[in-house]
C-alpha cells in the first residue's frame, strides 16, 4: 500500500477537538478518510466538531482513526513542524509515520496506533446543515472551554497570516457552525449550551456611546470679529 500523504496543519487542527480520555472510542482520536483524492481529517470531543481536507493529492485508502494518547509524538510534530507527514501500513498492520520536507527529506519517523472499530465512527457529515447556511440573529450560548480549543486550532492553522473566525446558527437545535472564511478548507461545529430564540440581543449602556445633545441657540459660539 502507497504511502499515505496528508498536510500536518490539518491534522493538528482537527486534533484540537480530541478528547483522549473519554470511553467513547471515536472521541480518543482523530479520523482520517480519503475524498476526492485528497485526507480529510476529522475528530470531537461530543461537544466540537473539527475537521480540515488537506492540500495534498494522495492514493485512495481505507479510513482509519488514530489514537491520540498512543501517537501523541505525530501530533506534537505536527502542531509545530511540517510540511506533510506520510503514514504506511506494513503488511502486519503496522503503522510507520514520517514527517516530510517538500524535497522528500525526512524529518522525524516514529509509530502510531490505532484505535480499533469497536462501533462504526458517527457519519459527521449529516450533522452539517444545508448550503447556503440559512441566515438567523439566533442568540448562541458557548462553553467558554470550547472557544479556547477552536482558537487555538485556528491559531495553530493559519499560523502567522491573519484570520477571523465565524459562528453562524443554522437554527434551533442545530449545531453552530464554525467557519473561517480565509481557509476554506478547515470548518466543523460547537453544540451550544443553550439555543434561546427569545432572547433580545441587547449591549449594556456603560458599553455604548453616549449620545451628544445639539448645542442649544442660547450657547451659539460667538463668531470671530472681523
């Protein structure tokens, strides 16, 4: 079987949503398939949702899931180097990782370990809304926990080039969904704690500007004499 290629800046984004003690096995790691020639990398803690397609061609492969905790060395790397890292699979079941220069040369290698098919992963993709997104002035309550590992998935993504990131409700008792409208290729979901429709979105007074009164015609600035 060909070396799987995928970019590290996707896997180390997805990898922000992992959640490496839970029972749940497919919350221990992070999901790799393949799609139109390309990885796409997905993985959720139950609560975030994260996933990122990689820029590289690669040959078509069986998805499979990697244990987080067991191949924390991969996800290290690849939260700080890159460009790409390549996973082959031995004949034996043995999964060799390698982290790639654009040249071919290569970096650091190591073992990874994967987690077994105790139960099929969740098909995430149904849990994504329509396009277009419909638009809604829905108010959104989000654990603040959540907020810190999607920006630091963010952060770690785009790098140094600057980027905003974009909730949108789709509506009630939907996901949010997380977009970063400068890097299309990296997206996912946030349950929210609470998806109110009838909460009026209103600033505090202290927040806004005070508004100026007209100055009245008793206390018109004199004009300059001539």
């Amino acid at each position: 079987m060909p070396p799987i290629l995928i970019e590290t800046r996707a896997l180390a984004f997805a990898s922000f949503a992992v959640n490496p003690e839970c029972p749940r096995f497919h919350l221990r790691g992070v999901r790799v398939e393949y799609h139109d020639g390309r990885a796409v990398c997905i993985a959720t803690d139950g609560i975030v949702l994260l996933f990122a397609r990689s820029e590289y061609q690669t040959e078509p492969f069986e998805p499979f899931t990697l244990n987080f905790r067991k191949s924390s060395r991969l996800f290290a790397c690849a939260r700080k180097m890159g460009p790409m890292v390549s996973i082959t699979f031995g004949p034996d079941g043995e999964a060799v990782w390698a982290l790639v220069r654009m040249n071919g040369t290569v970096i650091e290698r190591g073992f990874v370990e994967l987690l077994a098919a105790e139960e099929n992963y969740p098909e995430w993709r149904t849990l994504l809304p329509g396009n277009p997104i419909p638009k809604t002035a829905t108010p959104v309550d989000i654990w603040p926990m959540s907020m810190r590992w999607i920006c630091r998935a963010v952060e770690n993504y785009s790098g140094d080039v600057d980027c905003t990131l974009r909730l949108v409700s789709p509506g009630p008792s939907r996901p949010t969904v997380i977009l970063v409208p400068e890097s299309p290729a990296v997206g996912g979901l946030v349950v929210p704690v609470s998806h109110k429709t009838d909460i009026e979105v209103v600033f505090p007074n202290w927040a806004m500007i005070e508004p100026q009164e007209p100055p009245s015609a008793d206390n018109q600035p004199a004009e300059n004499a001539a």
